[in-house]
C-alpha cells in the first residue's frame, strides 16, 4: 500500500502525496495535512501532527508524534555530493531527516538533509537548522544556533486544570 491513514487522519484535497510501492506515506491517526502541502515519500507522520498549509516535505523524513509545523516550512532530505568544477552539483542523494516529538516548527523553517532535531524542541519561525537540534531546546536563527534550552516534562501551567492555575494566579493564557 501506498499510502497509509491512520484513523481520524485527513488530508486536504489540494495536497499533493507523491508515491508509489517503495515510496509509502504513512500518517498517523488524528493528523492533519492542510492545503497546499507536498510530500514525496518515503515518509512517515506519526500521531497527532498537525502540517500547515504549504509545506513541503521531502523523502526519508519522519515527524514524531504531536508536532505542529508551521506554514510554508521545508524539510529538504535531498542533497548533493559535491562534484568537480565542471558542475559542482553531483549525484543527488537523499539523508535522512528525524523531527521528535513533541516539537514545534515556526512559519518558514527550512530544515536541511541529515539533521534530526529532538523530543520537544521548538525551531523558531524562519530558521534554516542545518545541524542536529538537541531536545527540548529552542533554536532559531540563519544557520540555526541554540537560544535557550526548556524543562523536559509537561510545563506546571499545562499539567493543573485551567481553574486551578487562575486561581492560584499562574499566568493569564490557558491554551485551548
């Protein structure tokens, strides 16, 4: 099979999944692929990931679960060695690239091939990440540099019942 849907999993209909037998797409159940997305598989989308609208994703890349990338990102696992002076663009190749889980790509991200970014970082809006991101750290930036790292674990504001954390005065924004 071709292409695999997890249930509750939806794909707009001006998506765009290029695949064949050995180029398998999988989408985990309750993810989402908004408009304008293309994929070329082999790719595999796990549980609970949201794709905004535009962003292009290219083969070997796997996107744990409960990702949100932002729109117009690029997850380019396509690249080149380098060839003689006659043409510097050799053979293309495809290197692998890991999101987390738990991870959030900002609008624009350009995410190069090769790069695994860990469990529960964040790549700010913008950033062309062109090495390994580690977990649970934000990174942002041209070529993308580590700004802060984050606590692993749920933060206390998202673990209390919203009632709770007002009442106790524990920030203003409880997310929806």
């Amino acid at each position: 099979m071709a292409i695999e849907l997890g249930t509750g999993a939806t794909v707009h209909s001006s998506a765009t999944l290029m695949h064949s037998d050995d180029r398998t797409i999988k989408i985990g159940a309750h993810s989402h692929v908004t408009r304008d997305v293309d994929i070329l598989g082999p790719v595999t989308i796990e549980n609970d990931v949201y794709v905004n609208r535009g962003v292009y994703i290219r083969p070997h890349t796997v996107i744990g679960a409960r990702t949100a990338i932002g729109p117009f990102s690029r997850i380019v696992s396509d690249t080149h060695t380098i060839g003689p002076a006659e043409r510097r663009a050799g053979p293309v190749r495809w290197d692998g690239i890991t999101i987390g889980s738990g991870c959030w790509i900002g609008a624009s991200v350009t995410i190069l091939a090769g790069v695994t970014i860990g469990d529960g970082a964040v790549v700010a809006a913008g950033a062309v990440v062109t090495a390994d991101v580690p977990p649970n750290t934000v990174v942002g930036g041209v070529p993308a540099r580590v700004i802060r790292e984050l606590p692993p674990g749920v933060p206390d504001d998202l673990a209390r019942p919203a009632t709770l954390a007002s009442a106790e005065g524990g920030g203003e924004h409880v997310p929806s």
